[in-house]
C-alpha cells in the first residue's frame, strides 16, 4: 500500500505533516478530515523506508485483552456522543498492537464509506472472531452499541481472568520441572563420566545404579540421543495430525474431559465459558440459535461443541436446552439445574450469568487446590532426582570402604 504526506491543520491553528498509508489521496483526505479541521496538499512520497510495521502485523496476534480494552474504550467514547469515524480514528492512533491498529484504520476507512460496523469487522477476522461481529450487529440493530461493548470488554475480562489463573497455575510446575530436567540432565552428562572414571581405576564392580547411571550417560553423550528425540517428535507430530480428524478431535477432547487431575478442571473452565458466551449473547439480543452456533464455535472442545449442536436440534424440535445437555451427560449435573429453572422462569440470560460467576469461582478454587498439590509434588521430585544421581556415586564410594575394612 502506497504511503502519502498531508499537510494538515489542527485545531489551535498549527501546520503539521502526517505521514499515513493508504490506497489513494481520497482515501488520505477522507481519514484525516475526521481527525483534523482542515487537510492540505497530499503528495505520495517515493522514499525507500525500511517499514517492518507489516512484518509486525503478520507475526503478532490480538489477544482477549487487547480486544477487552479496545471495547472499553470504544464503549465509552461512543457513550461521550463521539462521532464513531473519530472514535475508530483516535483508538487505531493509541493502539499498541500492529495487527489490531491496521485492522481498525481499515475499519474506519470502510465506516467512513458507508459500510456498517460489523461488516466491516468481519473483513478482519484475525481481529474479530463472530462472537464479536454478531455482538456488535445485535447493539447496531438494537441501538445500543455502547452498552453491548461494555459487555463485550466485561465477558472478555473474565475469560482472561479465567485463562491467565490456568495459566499461572502451570508456570511454577513449569520452571521448576524443566530446572529439575536441566539439573538432571548436567549432572547426569558431567558429573556421573568424571565419578565413573575414579571408580574404574580404583577397581571392582560397580552397583547396579551406578552402572545405569554411566550407561545412561554414555547414551545422553552419543549419536543414541537422536532417538528418542526422533520418537518424540514423530509422537509428537502423529498425535497433532490425528487430533485433526474428526473422531480424534472427539477422542482426545473427551479424554482431557476426563483426565485425572486436570479432566474436572477442563469441566469447570468449559461450562463457564459456555454460559458466560451464552448468557452474554442472549442478555444482547442475539436470537438463540445464532447464539448456539456462536457458542459452538468457541467452545474450544468438541464434545461440548457436540453437545451444543444436539441443544440446537432439540430447541428447533420444540424441546428444552437443559434437556437436550442433560442427554449429552458432558456438564454437571446443577448446571443442567439451574438452566432449566432459567427457562421455566423466563429468565436464562440471569441464570447462565449465575452458573458463569459459580463455575468462574470455582475453577478459581479448583486452580489454587491443584497448585497447592503441585507444588510439593514438583520440590520432591526435584528432590528424588538429585538424590538419585548422588547416590548412585555414593553406593561404590561405600563399597570400596567395606572392602578396605
């Protein structure tokens, strides 16, 4: 995209340059009357920069907190009466995110043409996933806009307040296996070679340990390491591949459902998710089949996307969501519960924000138990890996006392 130069006026009068990429000079002076009272000359510069915005911008990614601040924003300057052209403008200037800031000058651009906000969001869906298109065209049709990205930013702030305590939940089990992986693996490759060498010289056999222990280091020093590494990989990559056949993605969803530890961790995170979405599309004027197919994609598991979609059929049947998830037997049991007493009361966008908040605690809960367990867990087998490797240099070390006395 070529790169121009406008002479502009700001407010107070001062003569400035921008510097701004666009298609053509209409596309410039269109953007930037938007932003300044008065646009001058604007000349296409042929200078070779060294641009690595678009770099940038291929390489990064929006996150849920990129878009949750984005919406706040967006909320409360559309609240202010803000004209939205000047809204899109001024956010795409203060945008941190390259990705996300060529999105939005698109985005205005395509505004400032006449195309509707959330058509011109579903252009960019690197940005913009259809919870979000379908949340913003319900507030355009409802004329509620602002009040919709409110909620939009308050039901992306709880799922990244969900995924950052799963996240930081991991990340002491994680340093510290790789540093008892790293201590291991150093002892075991430089230490064990210079013990062994001592033990040679000085004679006789060694104990069972300590010989696995050098063997294990000659392996961990040779060509034999590219094995298991090739195994690994190549388990790896299998593994990857068949989780994208459909019976694979059902198995493997099913099974973290119900892995030990982490399955009812998987559950919870999974039903607040659900009814957090669900509730949040409802309560916005989304129609509730448009909202099952929205939730179904975002579900991020396919056993419960499977579960939604059986919901779906059974609700244009004429029958009940709670009913049709209770047949699936995927979420708990209260959940399914209190769903149902949202739709006998009339009152499900409520309910699935009650369920929501109850399953948000408790993975909160379930989170704080499991690093608590982790924890010690991780410190004794840092502990029984360093001992090992001690005491298989320590057993010959006795043997040759007993022999001397």
């Amino acid at each position: 995209m070529p790169t121009f130069i406008a002479e502009v006026r700001d407010a107070r009068g001062n003569v400035k340059k921008e510097k701004i990429a666009a298609s053509s000079p209409e596309q410039v002076r269109s953007i930037l009357q938007n932003q300044y009272p008065t646009v001058g000359t604007i000349k296409k510069t042929f200078s070779i920069d060294l641009d690595f915005s678009w770099i940038e911008s291929r390489i990064s990614n929006v996150t849920i907190k990129d878009k949750a601040i984005f919406s706040r924003q967006f909320a409360a300057m559309v609240n202010a009466g803000v004209a939205m052209v000047r809204s899109l403008g001024v956010l795409s200037e203060q945008c941190p995110n390259p990705k996300l800031k060529k999105a939005l000058v698109a985005i205005s651009s395509e505004v400032q043409q006449g195309t509707s906000l959330s058509e011109a969001m579903r252009k960019h869906p690197d940005c913009f996933d259809t919870l979000y298109i379908s949340m913003v065209q319900a507030g355009e049709v409802g004329g509620v806009l602002d009040e919709v990205l409110n909620r939009l930013a308050k039901v992306l702030e709880d799922m990244a307040r969900l995924k950052n305590q799963v996240k930081s939940a991991m990340a002491y089990p994680t340093v510290v296996g790789l540093l008892a992986v790293v201590v291991f693996l150093a002892m075991t490759i430089f230490l064990i070679p210079i013990f062994a060498g001592i033990f040679e010289s000085l004679g006789g056999e060694l104990p069972a340990l300590t010989a696995f222990m050098v063997f294990l280091s000659g392996v961990l020093r040779s060509w034999r390491i590219i094995i298991p590494i090739i195994v690994i990989i190549v388990t790896s990559i299998a593994v990857r591949q068949y989780y994208k056949t459909p019976i694979g993605r059902v198995q493997i969803d099913g099974w973290l459902l119900k892995a030990p530890i982490f399955g009812d961790l998987n559950e919870k995170s999974a039903v607040a998710r659900f009814c957090r979405i669900f509730g949040t599309l409802t309560r916005s004027g989304v129609p509730i089949l448009n909202s099952l197919d929205i939730v179904r994609d975002t579900a991020g598991n396919q056993v419960i996307a499977n579960a939604i979609e059986a919901a779906k059929l059974e609700i244009q049947q004429g029958g009940m969501i709670s009913l049709a998830l209770q047949k699936e037997k995927v979420f708990p049991v209260m959940a399914i519960q209190m769903i149902s007493i949202g739709e006998e009361t009339g009152e499900l966008d409520s309910m699935l924000m009650k369920v929501a908040d109850f399953y948000e605690d408790e993975v909160e809960q379930a989170v704080k138990a499991l690093t608590s367990l982790i924890e010690p867990l991780m410190m004794v087998g840092l502990a029984g890996m360093v001992g090992v490797i001690l005491l298989s240099m320590y057993l010959p070390l006795f043997k040759i006392f007993d022999q001397l006395g």
